[in-house]
C-alpha cells in the first residue's frame, strides 16, 4: 500500500496541475485546487500517523527521470509534507476571493500552483538526493510562473531575480551530486552521514558539500544569496507568496540541513561556519525589515531572519553534538511554527492591498481601524513572529 500512496502523494497534485488546460471555470478550478489540497492533507497526515510502521520502506518508479526516483517517511519530510499540505489548503481557499476581480491568467497560475505543490512534496518524501534535486528544479521553474505572474515590470524583474538563482543554484547543487556519488557511491540520505565519516577532511567532500549547500542556500533566502527573496515575495500574489515564505524556503533549509547534519557532520568547523551565516541572516533580515515600507517586503525580510534562527539551531544541533537534541527541536519547531504565521500575515497582507490597492504601510496606516478579526490574526501572528511568551514563536525561537 504504501509503495503506491507515496508516489501518488507526490504526482496527484502534479497531475492535477493539468485541470486547467481542460476545465476554463476559473471557480471550478479554484474548487478542485481546494478539494485537491485537503485530499492531500489527509493522506499526509494519514501517512504521518503510520510512519513508524513503514520506517525503512521505500517506495520507488524506477523508469521516470533515468535513475528513478525514490520516496520514504523520513520524519523531518513527513513532517514538512503535512505544513506544505496546511500551507495550500489555506492559500487555495483564500485565491477565490483573492483572484476574484482579477482573473487574467489565472488558469495558467493555478496549473503551476499545483505542479509546484506535488514538486515540494516530492522533495520532502524524497529517499535520495537525486530525488531531491529533480523535484528541486520542477519546483524551481513551476513556481517562477507564480513570482511573476502579474507580468508587470516588477514581477518580470522578480521573476528573472528568481529564477537566475534557481538556475544557478541547481547546476552548483548538481556538480555536488556527481562528487558527492563518485567519492562515497551513494546519495541516499539515510545512508550519507556513515557513507562520509570515512572522508572527513576529504577536499572532495568540502567541495560536494559546499556547492550542495550553496544551492540549498540561496532557495532558503540566506546571506548573502538573498537577493531574490525582497523581490519576489512582494511581487507575487498573497496567496503564492505564502506558500514561497511559508514552505518553498524551507525546502532549501531541508538540504541545509542535509549538508551540516549528514554529509559534513563530522566536521565542526563547517558547523561555526553555518552558525556565523545563519547569524548573520538573522541580523540582515531584521534589520531590513525595520527599515522596509513596503508591508509585503517587511514580510519577505522577516522570512529570511527567521530562516537565520532555524539556520542557527541546526547549526548548533552540530556543534553541541551529542547535547544538541534541544537545538533540533527547537530549530524544526520554528519550521512548523514560521510555516503558520506566515499563512496568516501573507493571507492579511493580501486582505489588505485587495482593499487598499497599496503596500505602503504610509498608505495602508489605519485600514484595520474598524476590522477587529483582522487585527486579531493579524496581532496574534505578529506576537508569534517576534517570540512574545504565550506565543507558539516565542516557544521555539527559546
């Protein structure tokens, strides 16, 4: 059973993204994009639940992408499935009304949401990093269809931002693989921290893992690869921008993680290394966001300094080695926890610029003055954000 729910969790979206070259009801495909996202929280949360039962099994179709690809229920990737799914159930119900009076495009939007959906998807329950990569680069190129949807100049620009670093990012992540496979002879996760203990030290290994790591890198937003991010983010639409702050940029902190806890965890230099950057984003990120008036922006830098404080523990999940379980924890506590709050900042930030027209927080000052539910999710996400006690943030970010 399992070996064809996995698979069928990964290409249904996938297969569902052609709905809109057949169906031109922009409703009924808003409909089947919702229908879909729940189908799919279902199943992985279904498969969450069953994990322990299936620990080792690996689903596989040997004949697509030349080498196969390969799937299993690694507990971070389950984990992260289960936030994407939360992430498109929320976003999907929120483009009804979004979309509602501006419909150009839209059919070819909600076609790459849903590839994009089944491509994070198949990086999470991907067994091996070949798996991973093909995912990474359908993920890559389905969701610059949503960076620049609006086809304006900045969603062009944005667009072409974004897509020169996926671009430059897979070839890198790429050239890592080929080493990666040549030196130690296999690129199944599970199997990649014994397989490089024996090189540690190895130029060649550093190597394989610095242009993974670079590629991961710049995906997840970090200094100094986040160029893209303050473009993107406030060109696209609300509901893609949540999914690109809420989920797409963990998928590159899924092979940051990868690269410091597997492939180079040996080796503590590398993890000072990866804390000094995480630091560092950290700082950028808030210190761009404070001077931002552009409330999409604010959110798109507050995205990368939390991608700092997810980076930091995963850095010190290494450094404390043995003792570093409670860094873990709370490093893939903030994942779910950013994951969440951004679905409701980006879903009012959108509410916000439907009824303004504008993103300037100059422009937009006292619009929630006679809206107490939107300050509300507003205030309550922001209080997580900052890490105020009695918030799920402040839990983590602690």
């Amino acid at each position: 059973m399992i070996n064809l729910l996995l698979p069928t969790a990964v290409f249904f979206p996938i297969v569902m993204g052609f709905v809109p070259v057949f169906v031109k009801d922009t409703k009924k495909v808003n409909l089947a994009m919702v229908i879909m996202s729940v189908a799919e929280l279902v199943l992985c949360g279904a498969l969450a639940l069953t994990a322990n039962s299936y620990s080792g099994v690996v689903a596989g179709i040997e004949w697509f992408a030349g080498l196969g690809v390969h799937f299993d229920l690694n507990g971070l990737g389950i984990l992260q499935a289960v936030a994407t799914s939360i992430i498109w159930v929320g976003s999907s119900v929120f483009s009804d009304e979004y979309f509602d009076h501006d419909k150009t495009n839209l059919l070819r939007y909600y076609g790459f949401y849903a590839v994009t959906f089944g491509a994070t998807l198949g990086i999470f329950l991907g067994h091996d990093l070949f798996t991973v990569f093909i995912f990474f680069e359908v993920m890559s190129f389905a969701s610059y269809a949503l960076v620049a949807h609006n086809q304006d100049d900045d969603s062009i620009r944005a667009g072409n931002s974004y897509l020169t670093i996926a671009v430059l990012g897979g070839l890198v992540v790429l050239m890592g693989i080929f080493i990666l496979n040549s030196l130690t002879g296999t690129l199944v996760i599970s199997e990649l921290k014994d397989a490089c203990a024996p090189y540690a030290g190895n130029p060649l290994l550093y190597a394989a893992g610095f242009m993974i790591f670079f590629g991961f890198a710049a995906k997840a937003g970090m200094f100094p690869l986040h160029g893209w991010l303050p473009k993107a983010h406030p060109a696209a639409p609300a509901p893609a921008s949540t999914a690109l702050s809420g989920i797409l940029i963990k998928a590159g902190v899924y092979g940051v993680i990868v690269v410091t806890l597997k492939i180079l965890s040996e080796s503590f230099t590398w993890a000072i290394i990866v804390l000094v950057l995480g630091v560092l984003t950290m700082f950028v990120g808030a210190l761009f966001a404070l001077l931002s008036i552009n409330l999409k922006e604010t959110l798109a830098y507050s995205s990368m300094s939390q991608i700092g404080f997810i980076i930091i523990g995963v850095a010190m999940t290494s450094v404390l080695g043995e003792e570093g379980a409670i860094a873990s924890y709370g490093a893939v506590l903030h994942m779910i926890n950013h994951t969440l709050i951004k679905l409701v900042l980006f879903t009012s930030a959108g509410i916000v610029y439907r009824n303004a027209h504008s993103l300037n927080l100059n422009d937009v000052q006292g619009f929630g003055k006679d809206k107490p539910f939107l300050k509300v999710c507003f205030g309550i996400a922001a209080c997580g954000i900052m890490g105020i006690p009695g918030f799920n943030g402040y839990v983590s970010k602690t």
